[in-house]
C-alpha cells in the first residue's frame, strides 16, 4: 500500500507538473518548429512552402510525413548547379575540338591514344609517323599503304 501512495504522492507532486509543463512546452516546440522546416524546405525545393507549411501545421507528424514522400529530390540550387556543370563542361568540349570517344575528355588532334583512358585513338604511319584515323587504309602524306 505504501508503494502505490508513493506512486500516487509522485504524480500529484509539483515535480511531476513540472515535467508535464516541460513536456507540453517540448512538444509545441517541436509542432512549430516541424512546420517552419517543412516552409523552407519546401521554399528552397520550390514547392508550394505555405501550402506544405500549413499542411505540417494543421496535422504535425502526417502532414510531416506525407511532405516528405512527395518532396521534389532536389533543391532548385541542386538543379541550377548540376545545369551549370552540364555547361562547363560541354563549353570545355566545345572549345577543345576533339574528345575521347571512350571517355568524352578533350584530347589533342595528333594523340595516337588518349592520356586519360588510354583508348587508341590513331595509328602512327609505319612511313612517315603522321598520325592516321584507324579507319584509313593509306596515309594521305606519304602515301604508304597500311
């Protein structure tokens, strides 16, 4: 019997309504602070922040949860990053002439094989040593058969 005041006189102690004050502070914390993250995230993914906003507001963990499975994958500074990479790199091709066909890195025009991959990309003539696209039979220069 003592055991059980005890239990009794523990949850009726001011201790105990403090812990229940902390715990209700906690959790509306955590309810606003789910629904400010779901805003910016969603902002910066450029989906609908106030509506998502609102949705993890009015239903705290569901609404949370169905944001995040329908969430686009990437950020729009994700996306505008990877676009200007793509245009690097393709300006870095394009101002280079010549790429690997095996590895799309830009290789010299006169490199028998490509320093990167190590892909033949011409055979030196037996004659002359000019080099040659591997699909020609003789060498324009010197005329030597291959």
């Amino acid at each position: 019997m003592e055991v059980i005041n005890g239990f009794v006189d523990f949850f009726s102690s001011p201790f105990f309504r403090f812990l229940l004050v902390l715990a209700r502070v906690f959790l509306v914390v955590l309810w606003i602070s789910i629904a400010f993250w779901t805003y910016r995230d969603a902002k910066s993914r450029g989906t609908m922040a106030v509506y998502w906003s609102i949705v993890a507001f009015v239903f705290p963990v569901l609404g949370w949860l169905i944001y995040m499975v329908v969430r686009p994958p990437e950020r729009i500074d994700d996306i505008r990053e990877r676009q200007l990479e793509i245009k690097a790199k393709e300006a870095a091709v394009a101002q280079s002439g010549v790429v690997c066909p095996a590895c799309m890195r830009p290789v010299e025009s006169e490199f028998l094989i490509c320093p990167h991959c190590l892909k033949k990309l011409k055979k030196p003539c037996p004659e002359c040593e000019h080099a040659l696209r591997l699909s020609w039979t003789i060498c324009p220069y010197c005329q030597a058969s291959q």
